[in-house]
C-alpha cells in the first residue's frame, strides 16, 4: 500500500496539471468510493483527451456494470461538457474484458501501439480505440 502523503501528494499534482483530472467513482447512495477514472492529454486546442485508467479497486464490485456506467458518463462530459472531438483509451492487447467494453460503448480500433506498455517487466502490445464527437452523438440518438 502507500501512505496517506504520498496519495495526497499525487492527487495534489494531478489537480494542477490542466492535461490532467482524474475522478473518483462512487456506489450510491452511501457515495463509497470503488474506484477510479483518470484522464491524460487533455488537449483544448486539438480538443483530444485520453482515458487514460478506469479502474474498480474492489474485486467483488467488479463486472456489475460500474465501470461501463463511469465510462458512459466520462464519454458525455468529454463530448457535451469539454467539446471534444476525439477520446482515446488503450487496453492490454490480450484483455478481452476490456476491448469488449470498450467496444461496447461505441470506441473503434484505431491500430496497435507496439511494445507501448509493461507487464511484469516486459513490453506488451497496446490496442489503441479511439471514439469521434460524430459516434458519439450517432450512438446517443440510437
């Protein structure tokens, strides 16, 4: 685990980079936190953003539809809110979870980012998906 200091500290930085924000996502009604969502390459001037991590922190919250609801909700504040035209996230080229989510949710295979990722010290292929304002909108009015 890491210390209280070093989350702080982490999130404090995080909240100072305008690239950057990152969300905390909650179970209702109580508002306990059980996960994350971060997003990098936040970028006004192309109006691009990377989901960058989504994550839910406790196994047992897991494949109940939380994730796809915070991705849901991340993908109309990237569109409506900040006026993007293009959201990208990456996953594992072997994670079948997530590429089927991501699908899902209307992102598209843009290609496959070679060696851009470690797992258990070596380099790993990563599948780029990207999602356009356009199918989004496309998608919203189905």
């Amino acid at each position: 685990g890491r210390s209280y200091e070093e989350i702080v500290t982490e999130y404090v930085k995080y909240n100072l980079d305008p690239t950057k924000m990152q969300f905390t996502i909650t179970e209702k009604p109580e508002d306990k936190p059980i996960g994350k969502i971060y997003l990098s390459r936040i970028d006004t001037h192309d109006d691009s953003l990377d989901v960058t991590r989504i994550y839910i922190a406790d196994p047992s919250k897991r494949g109940k539809g939380y994730g796809e609801e915070a991705l849901r909700l991340i993908l109309e504040y990237a569109f409506i809110n900040l006026h993007m035209e293009r959201v990208t996230i990456d996953h594992f080229e072997a994670n079948k979870i997530a590429a089927s989510l991501y699908e899902k949710v209307g992102f598209k295979n843009e290609g496959l980012m070679r060696n851009a990722g470690k797992k258990n010290g070596k380099y790993i292929n990563l599948q780029l998906k990207s999602m356009l304002r356009a199918e989004y909108y496309e998608k919203l009015h189905k």
